[in-house]
C-alpha cells in the first residue's frame, strides 16, 4: 500500500540515517517514464487487470493540484501524469509487481528517500547581520517581486509572524496529519529570507517583499523530515498555481559516482514547460577542506538550479557541496553563512543560521525579482539573466557556478 508509516514517531536524525544506509528509504518506489511522450497506460493495466491492484491517479481528484497522501493512501500506486512520475507501494507479498513489471522496460523504479531540511549551521552570536542584503544588492534594486508568485517548499511557515500582516499569502500541507504550521522555523527563516521585508526594528532582512508567498509543507516534524512523493506533490501543486519561482531548501545526501533521481528530472522538466523554476539547496554535507563531497539530491538534477553557499568574505562555505559527480553542475552561488531572517515567534521571532537553505531562498527571492522586471521571460531565460549577471567568484566552478546572485 502507498500509506506510510505515522508521522507522529520521528524519522531517523540526519547523523542516524548517515550511519544506517536502510534508513534513507522508505520502501516504496518512484516510477518514472523513460520517455516523455510516453504514458502510464500500460503500466496501469498490468496492475490494474493482470494483479488485481487498486491504482489511483490525479485525475481522479476533483481538487487535483492539492491531492495529499492521505487521499490515495489505500491504493498501491499513485499517477501524477502530468510529471510522469507515479508512486508505488510494494508490500513484501506483493514482490512479484516489480517483476511483472520489470519486463515492460519503458520506466524506471527509483527507491522513495528520505528528504530533510539540511541541517543549520548555527551561530554563537545572534546577531541583525544581513550583509546579504546589501552584497547581492537586494537593497540598491528598485523592483520588490510585486505580481510575481514565489513558492517556499519547506517545514510551513508562522503564519502569525507579524512581519508578514496583510501579506498574501496561500498555504498547503503535504505532509500527513499536519497543518502548514512551522514548528521547526527552517521554512519560516527562508520565507522570510525570500519573501520577507524588515524586522521590527525596521532591519531589511527579506528579498521580494511584495511578492505573493505560496507555502508548501512538505517536511514535518520538529526535524522537518518528509518523502521524495511529498516534495514532488508540493511541485505539483506550485506549478498548477503558476508560481514562478519554487525555492527547495531541502535535500538527503548523494554519495561519489552516484546518479540523479529521474523523477525529479521529470518533475523540473515539466515545471519549466509550464513556466516554474526550481532553486535548491546543493547540500550541507562537505567539511571543508578535508572532506567534500557531491551536490544533494534534488538539487544534482540537470533541470534544477542547484545553489552553493558563501560567506561575508564571498568564499565557499565550509559545509556547502561541490559538483563532483558527472553530469552536475554548481549553478550559482548565494550568501548562506551567518544569515539573519524570520523565525517562529513562539520560540523567538528572529534567528541567525548558516546552510545552503540560506543561501537558496537569497536566489529565489532576487529571481522574483527578475520575473517582475522580465515579466515575459521563461524560466530557461530568468536562469539566464541569473547567471549571466551573477558577479564571478574564485574557482573552482564546481564551488561557485555562475557566481554571487546579483539583483537587477
């Protein structure tokens, strides 16, 4: 069945699942066609006639763009055909779907991971630094995002934060039995980052303060953990409310030689088709210089920009990944060491943090700001004006990309 196990008991913490490989799986797998014009006709027969199975599919929703899991949790797979990618459930006793389907050979089975919001490189001094701001210039740009819609697929967000009064705001949670409530602060400090204004001492912290904020819970619990078939359900669900700009500070860890997902491809392909971009985090998992390792995953994926982080001193930070397995690429860079942004104002309304997810929401909310300027442009051509304006940085490319995100 496609149910996973209750939310409620906490997955395994990063360090856990970094020393038990079994525990970035969840045991069901994602399918995705080998070719795009391709569909999942053939697919749903074999389960459907030949094994009996139940298959449920998007279209069978009246609400189709704000399907969770718990609507087609009794099937044993899920369709979302628009970005040829399905999610099927393979209980031991039911072995032999993969093999009846093996033979077929025109999709491929990816094993479902873990995702996690990376996590934070805390300071020892919570300091109103927002050197990003004024290093990217943010705070020299005469655009604000305004009509451009930005999507935030993270931990939810403080909707009672008063920095964001009046603001609109739409929300969906995908993971199940949880509201789109914060309580891990992540996806409130990279809204805040990408969306926000100002603080309560009128302190800039955010990039495209009047742009229209989508919020997608797709991690959950106090360690904002989720599955690859919520994050591509919160995709889903952006692209059909038109959103420009999808920000991913999220990702589970790639190892040397190791390929990217296809679903993803398939869903960041399908995303620039209809007009989205997705930005993500390239990783936390590098501990330089000794030991670096490859761009995370969803972020590996040729379609999605992947973002690295940098200190004050525009360096690399120390944790940020690099491309190092082929086929990737380090896209851009952004400030992602000692930012300062938004917080869950139960806990405290303002934190300083460190990671990759800082530096994602920097170059989403100035891709905002490039959607309002270029209000025609496609996705490929906002990736364009991106990098091509991005101010050059030190090599290695692999460290860097493009280079600092600079505001037009």
């Amino acid at each position: 069945m496609i149910k996973l196990a209750s939310t409620e008991e906490p997955m395994a913490s990063n360090e856990q699942q970094l020393s038990n490989q079994s525990n970035f799986y969840t045991g069901r797998y994602l399918m995705s066609l080998t070719h795009e014009d391709m569909d999942f006709s053939g697919v749903k027969n074999v389960l459907k006639n030949e094994l009996g199975l139940k298959v449920a599919q998007m279209g069978d929703f009246d609400d189709k763009e704000s399907v969770t899991e718990k609507e087609y949790e009794d099937s044993d797979m899920m369709i979302f055909e628009d970005i040829g990618v399905a999610l099927l459930g393979i209980d031991e006793d039911q072995s032999e779907v993969a093999s009846a389907l093996s033979v077929r050979g025109n999709f491929i089975l990816e094993p479902e991971e873990v995702i996690m919001a990376p996590d934070p490189q805390a300071l020892s001094v919570q300091n109103k630094s927002t050197w990003g701001i004024t290093a990217t210039d943010v705070d020299k740009s005469s655009y604000s995002g305004k009509g451009v819609k930005i999507a935030i697929l993270d931990t939810g967000f403080d909707f009672k934060h008063p920095d964001f009064s009046g603001r609109t705001i739409q929300s969906k949670s995908f993971v199940p039995n949880e509201s789109a409530d914060d309580i891990n602060g992540h996806g409130t400090h990279c809204t805040g980052t990408a969306c926000g204004h100002k603080d309560s001492s009128g302190v800039r912290y955010g990039v495209a303060y009047d742009s229209d904020i989508f919020i997608g819970k797709v991690l959950g619990g106090k360690k904002g953990q989720g599955t690859d078939s919520w994050i591509l359900s919160g995709i889903n669900w952006a692209v059909s409310n038109n959103c420009q700009i999808i920000s991913m500070s999220l990702g589970s860890r790639v190892f040397p030689g190791q390929g990217h997902k296809l679903a993803y491809e398939r869903a960041a392909k399908y995303a620039l088709k209809q007009g989205s971009l997705i930005i993500a985090a390239s990783g936390n998992d590098s501990h330089r210089p000794f030991n670096i390792n490859p761009i995370g995953s969803p972020a590996n994926v040729p379609s999605i920009m992947s973002v690295a982080a940098v200190d004050s001193n525009l360096k690399v930070a120390r944790f940020s990944n690099r491309a190092i397995n082929p086929g990737t690429m380090m896209e851009i860079s952004g400030p992602g060491v000692g930012v300062y942004s938004s917080w869950i104002t139960s806990t405290k309304p303002y934190n300083t943090i460190s990671g990759t997810s800082m530096a994602t929401p920097h170059v989403a909310g100035i891709a905002g700001l490039y959607a309002e300027k270029f209000p025609i442009h496609t996705p490929i051509q906002l990736w364009g004006a991106l990098t091509s304006q991005a101010k050059p940085l030190s090599v290695p490319v692999g460290d860097y990309g493009a280079g600092l995100v600079l505001a037009p």
